[in-house]
C-alpha cells in the first residue's frame, strides 16, 4: 500500500509535524512493506510565499499568523476561499470582524490570493506517488488548508482514501468533521498508534471497521462514528519519530536563511496535576487526561540520536507538563552531555531554584511555566494549586538562571474581583525587574475544560466563537461541534479594572528591559542596587537581622513565619521592616505571604535595536560544531562543520595557535575554515573567530 502523510499549514515551519514523524516511524515497525511519502506544507507554504510575492511576504509573516492569529482564524480564512471554490468567500464577513474587535487582517488578505495555486500544487505533488491512502494531520489552524487539499484530491482522484486525524478530531469535532465534508472518507479521534494500522488493515482486506476506536466512517451516506477507546496508548508504543524527509525539506528551502530549525520530541502525555486538579480553563488535553511517561533514559537516547542524525541543537518538548522524575534522570544526563543544546519545556511553576538551576545546566533556556496569575485568590478559582508568592518567586529564579519565561496574565474566572488584580496591579512597578507576561487575556472557554464540561462553573451560556462564521459556511448547530473555542457572556473583571490591568501590562514590558534589581554581598551585609525604572537610582545596604529576614524571604514566608525565623527582634519590628520595604520595592506581598525580588542573576538582554550579541558564534554538538554568522544582516549562514580533520582543527585554534605547530592535514583544514572566514591568519597565527556561544539571552528567540 502506498501512504502518504500530510501535514499541511500552519504549523510553524521551523519544526517538523511530531504527528506525521510518529506515523512514519510507526509505519515503518508495523507495516515494513508500504511506501510511505509526506509532504510538509508548513515548510512549501512559507517557501512559495516568499518566491511568489518575490519577497514581499516573508517567513516571519508566516510565523506571525500561525502564532499570534489563533484565536481570530485568520490562517483558516486564507484557505477558506478554496474549500469553497469562490476567492472572495467569508470577506466581507472578516472585514466586519476585523472592524468590530480592532484585527489586523493585512497579513492574511495579502496571503490570500495564493492559496488555490498553492492547494494545486500540493495536490499535483501528492499525486504524482500515486498514493492509495493520503493521512492528513490537523491541529488548530491546520483544519481549513487539509479540507481543500483533500477536497482537490478527491476531485481529482474520486477512489483516493482520505484520512484526517490529530487533536482537532478529538470527540464531537472530529464527527463534525467527518459528516460535513463527504470527501474525508475517516476521521481518527484520539490517539492514532494503534486506529491508524488497524483501519489500514481494514482497507487492505475490503472489511467495514467497525471495531476501530473512535473511527468515524461512511456506511453508505451514513456517517457513523466509533465509540472512543479509554485505552490509551502506553510509552512504549510511541515511536521515535522520523525527521529524515522534514529535515531534508527543510534545508533544501529558502527558510534556512531565516530561521534556526527546531526538532520536536515527546516525553509524555497527558498531565499528572490535571488528572487530580484539571485547571478549569484549560482543555489542551482533550479527552485523554491520563498521565504516562517515557523514561529519562529513553527519552535522553531519543534526543540524543536526532540531535547526531540531523545535527540540530534546538529542541521543543510538546509535553504539556514536565514529569517530575525526569529532575533525577532525563536532566542529569543532558546536563552531562557537554552539548549546546537548546531545549524548550513545559513545567509546573512550583519548581524550586535547584531544580530550575538544573534546567538551566541541562540545556533548558525557555520555560513555560503557567504562571497565569500572581494573586491566590484567583489561582484557587482556577485549581492551579499554587501561589502567587510562589509565582513571583519562578519569575524571579528564572531570572537567576537566565531562562526565558513565557507567560501570560489571565482573568475573567467566576468569583474574582477588583480587589484580586488592583491588588497586585499596584505592586507591578515593584516587578518590572522580571519578565513580564506576553498579555492580558480574558479566558477563552475551551471544549474539554472544566469550564466547558461543569455548568455549575458559571458558563451556561455558550456559543461558537465569532471567528468559526468567517471560517466555515455551516449552520451553528455544526458549528457547535466542529469549534474547540466558544464565546460566552463575561465574568469578572470588565470595565476600568481590566483596562488598567492591560495598561499596566503593557508598561511592564516596555520598560522591563532597562530595569535591574540586584543582589551583592558586601562582607556580612547586602547591597541591593536599584536600576528599576521608575524607581529613584540607589543602593540599599541592610546588615544584621534586615539582610537575614531579605534571604529568607526569598522562598516567601508570612510574617510570624519570617519572625520565628530571625534571631532577635520583636515581631512589631519585623512588621515595621516588611512595611518599609514593601515601599520600597523590595517585596511583593500576595496575601499574608511576602516574597523577596532582588535578583543574584543579571542575565543579557537583547533590546529591539541594533546589537553584535550573537552575531557569530558557535555550538557543539556530538562529533559537530555548528557555526552562526550574522555579520551580514543580508546573507545569514548557518555551518556544520563535522569533518573530523575540520572540526579537530577548528578546535585547536579557539586558543592562538602557530601554523609551524600544526601537521600538514591540519594546516589544509585550516585553508578551507580561512577561505569561509571562520579562521583568521594573521603573522603565522592561526585563530578561531566565532566564539562558543554557551548562555542566552533573555529572551532567548531574540537570536
């Protein structure tokens, strides 16, 4: 049987699809005799843009949409006009969008009038294999460019088999799916390992699969759909994916000029907190809640064989929630490794300064957290188990560390209050020190939350999201199933108490990246130096018991608690100090709790001007070394030197070295490194010039 996999926009195409690299690799253990094809279309859609627009929409363009437009649709709108056959289709009905909640559409509008040549061409692309079963993969905005990919197939090719999957197929919306668009003839729901080969079987043998979990399928015009597994599928059934094919389209692109390629690897499923402690807002799990885990060491072996095999250095774990054992295997042997890696995670914001200085050896320079709050009150609301001291104390331990922190400030949950955020919203000066949040954000009501499950939550009343009517032309009881976002009335915050919220977020991050806050030691007393803006430019010195309770403070204690803890004075004097310090700046208060801000770290930061930070360096990887120049904005170059005499020469010259100390094949690899201006020679001295780039800078993306 000849399959092939796609996964079309918009998936960043700066990393691979983890979905078709599983499918492959499992393909390969399962069914060993088929030919199996993918085509990545994240990678061919920003390639062609480029080519066509003759430069005029960029790779960056692409990025910008398929991160910053998911909750508008914008990247389904622009392959909407195809699934409809009409290039003016749902325009006039994002323009009245757009108009009514202050959307830029230029991007999207620009992008739109090259969609059905691109669909064309996939489809021709795809064909040419002559494939029986073409598997398509669809995650948020992946929906509408895989519907009329598969409707072109199907017009060209009526006895194609075509195949959707992925986690926007996940309970109703994947019968949604199936039964609105008679040219998907199955819709997989839930976790493929073991659906996919066996619906390949049925097909094989001309069998109805009726016993596929979760399967949707056509019984004549009848849509029917399988009931979903419970099972779920253990660690050791999930592959190590295969980049092989991802990997060589993507350095046969133009993209290579533009962006650092990332792979994607998966340690775990699921979330050991949601499986106690769902998060009420949040429904990225689906409808496989259950937590299970690869070991440290298998999920160590699997990054350590992509990173050889495909000489990348950055790595993106996809597990929505770090498995805490991996602090006693997986990142030990990371952190052994000698390697620059590069690693993103997802963890619990509960994590102590070891176990962040461990990340941080490890490799890991961007973290997400959930942070979402640093107020109590409204964490309990949202069953984080977590608080807000504890919040600020990641914010100020990622800092020490020099990690990135992603995060967002969210509100609008049942029960809170004005006095929830103006409490905090008046200690954010205090932080600007610290990373801010990407944004304030209303909650969205997702399908599989809590929020959306449990109506005594308080969103009774819910409605597909407004931006599903310039995406699909289907009546709102379809609707209804196929969205995973819904609109419902506010609750909590509105009014001048939100706008000051986003206000104050937005001067958080213009003036965070000239602010600092720093600790020194000074023989038994501490230094503080404040270079925060907006706050006078001093040093504060404390001795004796001030700069004990300081130190103490810095893992957040109440007052009585602080008290116990310091050697001599009254409690109404340990209150005074706490008082006056919080006028300071120096503490935030959530509560009853106060946590210490300075910071030990002053990690680098990168401003949005001109700057050398960055512009040549190196990485090393086993056996490799790979070389970024940026010397010349207009022609970037990413180089992997791994020719054993190359990179043993390359090397040797990081320290001055003589050309009469070098053997003949050093001193002909050492021509060849002069000739790509990586060595310099200069009065028979030969010398490294990039240097070994180790420690990033905060935020890590800014190179």
């Amino acid at each position: 049987m000849r399959i092939h996999l796609v996964a079309m926009p918009w998936q960043a195409f700066d990393t691979p699809s983890i979905q078709v690299g599983l499918l492959r690799a499992l393909l390969a253990r399962t069914r060993p005799d088929d030919e199996v094809s993918e085509y990545h279309g994240s990678v061919r859609w920003a390639d062609f843009l480029l080519t066509r627009s003759a430069g005029r929409i960029r790779p960056a363009d692409c990025l910008a949409v398929s991160t910053d437009t998911v909750f508008d649709g914008l990247g389904d709108w622009v392959f909407s006009g195809v699934l409809y056959g009409d290039a003016d289709w749902g325009l006039e009905r994002l323009r009245a969008y757009a108009d009514k909640h202050g959307t830029d559409i230029d991007l999207p509008v620009a992008m739109r009038p090259y969609a059905e040549e691109f669909v064309d061409i996939a489809a021709r692309t795809i064909l040419a294999t002559e494939p029986d079963v073409v598997g398509m993969t669809t995650t948020f905005m992946q929906n509408v460019p895989s519907l009329a990919l598969a409707r072109e197939l199907k017009r060209r090719r009526p006895g194609l088999v075509i195949v959707l999957g992925g986690s926007n197929c996940d309970g109703p919306m994947g019968h949604a799916l199936h039964r609105n668009h008679l040219f998907v003839d199955y819709v997989v729901r839930g976790e493929g390992e073991h659906a996919f080969p066996a619906l390949l079987a049925h097909l094989e043998q001309g069998t109805p699969p009726v016993d596929v979990p979760g399967l949707c399928w056509w019984d004549g015009e009848v849509s029917r759909a399988n009931e979903e597994s419970r099972r779920t599928v253990p660690p050791a059934d999930i592959p190590r994916p295969d980049y092989d094919a991802w990997v060589a389209e993507f350095e046969a692109s133009a993209l290579t000029q533009y962006t650092e390629p990332r792979l994607v690897v998966e340690g775990a499923r699921g979330c050991w907190w949601g499986e106690k402690h769902h998060c009420t807002f949040c429904g990225l799990n689906g409808s496989s809640m259950t937590f299970r885990a690869k070991s440290g060491r298998q999920l160590w072996d699997e990054i350590a064989y992509l990173v050889d095999r495909h000489r990348i250095l950055d790595i993106v774990t996809v597990d929505n929630i770090m498995d805490m054992a991996y602090f006693k295997d997986f990142l030990p042997l990371a952190a052994e490794c000698g390697w620059d890696l590069r690693m993103h995670f997802e963890i619990k914001s509960n994590v102590s300064a070891e176990q962040l200085a461990l990340l941080g050896r490890a490799g890991a320079v961007h973290l997400q957290p959930g942070i979402e709050s640093l107020n109590n009150r409204v964490l309990d609301l949202m069953d984080k188990g977590v608080s807000g001291a504890r919040n600020v104390r990641t914010l100020r331990e990622c800092e020490n560390y020099a990690l990135t922190c992603s995060w967002n400030y969210l509100y609008g949950f049942p029960g809170e209050n004005d006095r929830d955020y103006t409490n905090v919203i008046d200690q954010f000066p205090a932080l600007v020190h610290l990373q801010p949040p990407g944004g304030a954000s209303r909650i969205c009501l997702e399908r599989f939350s809590p929020n959306f499950t449990d109506p005594r939550l308080g969103f009774t009343d819910r409605r597909p999201r407004e931006m599903y009517w310039h995406i699909y032309e289907l009546p709102e009881e379809e609707l209804a199933d196929i969205s995973y976002m819904f609109d419902t009335p506010p609750v909590g915050i509105s009014g001048a108490v939100e706008d000051q919220l986003t206000a104050a977020v937005a001067e958080w991050q213009t003036h965070h990246h000239d602010s600092r806050l720093l600790l020194e030691e000074d023989g038994g007393a501490l230094l503080v130096h404040d270079q925060r803006y907006g706050w006078p430019r001093r040093t504060h010195r404390l001795t004796g018991w001030q700069a004990a309770a300081l130190r103490e403070l810095e893992q957040g204690r109440t007052l009585p608690a602080l008290h116990r803890l310091l050697d001599g004075p009254a409690l109404a004097e340990v209150e005074a100090w706490v008082t006056h310090a919080c006028a300071l700046g120096l503490l935030f208060r959530d509560g009853t709790s106060y946590v210490s801000l300075p910071t030990w770290g002053a990690p680098v930061r990168i401003g949005a001007g001109p700057h050398d930070y960055g512009r040549f360096y190196y990485r090393r990887g086993p056996g490799f070394v790979i070389v970024k120049d940026r010397r010349d904005p207009s022609a970037v170059a990413r180089l992997t030197i791994d020719h054993p005499d190359l990179l043993r020469t390359f090397l040797a010259c990081q320290t001055p070295t003589s050309l009469a100390n070098l053997d003949p094949t050093a001193r002909e690899a050492l021509s060849v490194l002069a000739r790509e201006d990586i060595v310099r020679i200069e009065n028979g001295v030969a010398t490294t010039i990039p240097a070994r780039l180790q420690a990033w800078p905060v935020p890590e993306s800014a190179i």
